[in-house]
C-alpha cells in the first residue's frame, strides 16, 4: 500500500489517498524503492499513450457509450495509431506525425486513403 498526503494551498486542506498495488514478486524480495520504481515505470508508459488517445482524439469526450461502439471506436483508435507508428519507423522517424496526419485527413479524405494505400513496408 502507498499512501499519499495532499496540501492543497488554495483550499487549506490536507487529503490523503491510499493505493493498492498488486505484483506478483513476494513482498520480502522488494523494497520500498523498487515497488515505486515498477509504479512509476507502468505510469512512463501509460501517460503517453493516454495523451495520445485523449489529446488527439478526443477519447475522453467521446458520447459513444452503447452497445459495440466504444469497442469499436477504440479498435480504430488503435489501427491508425498503429498504422502511424509503423508509417514513421518505415521512414526512420522517432514519432508519427499522427496529430498533423489527423487534422490534414479530416479536411481531405483522399489522405487517408491514400495512406492505407501505400505498403508499409520499403520495397514492397
């Protein structure tokens, strides 16, 4: 368990919060620091890709909420940010260029088209 108190200076209140973390190392063959290090790492991980769902898609206003439409919106979600990410490493780019692809695809259909169009892979 962690345990975290909050000092919220506007409000002059004090909050704590208390976190559950479940791993499957026994709890004698890890210390305070390394159970924060694995904690942070999944967070290094997790935030990037939620800015990208959220930030450039929207994910978090989206109002499709019935039947199978949030798995499928997410299940397209990630083909074109897979799709992207595979686009820039053909390209040896270190990141996709998937916000300006977003925008540029909205005005103009025949980008995305042309997109999936192309082979992902050189020489193909």
């Amino acid at each position: 368990m962690v345990t975290r108190t909050t000092h919220h200076l506007k409000s002059v209140t004090i909050t704590e919060e208390t976190e559950i973390l479940i791993s499957s190392r026994p709890a004698a063959k890890m210390n305070a620091a390394q159970l924060q290090a694995f904690r942070r790492g999944h967070w290094a991980i997790e935030n990037p890709l939620h800015y990208v769902r959220d930030v450039t898609f929207g994910e978090d206003k989206s109002t499709a909420r019935t039947k199978n439409a949030p798995t499928n919106h997410a299940t397209l979600r990630n083909l074109v940010i897979g799709i992207c990410g595979l686009d820039a490493a053909r390209k040896g780019k270190k990141a996709s260029y998937l916000p300006r692809f977003r925008s540029d695809a909205k005005n103009d259909k025949q980008i995305a088209v042309a997109f999936l169009a192309r082979p992902l892979l050189n020489g193909s």
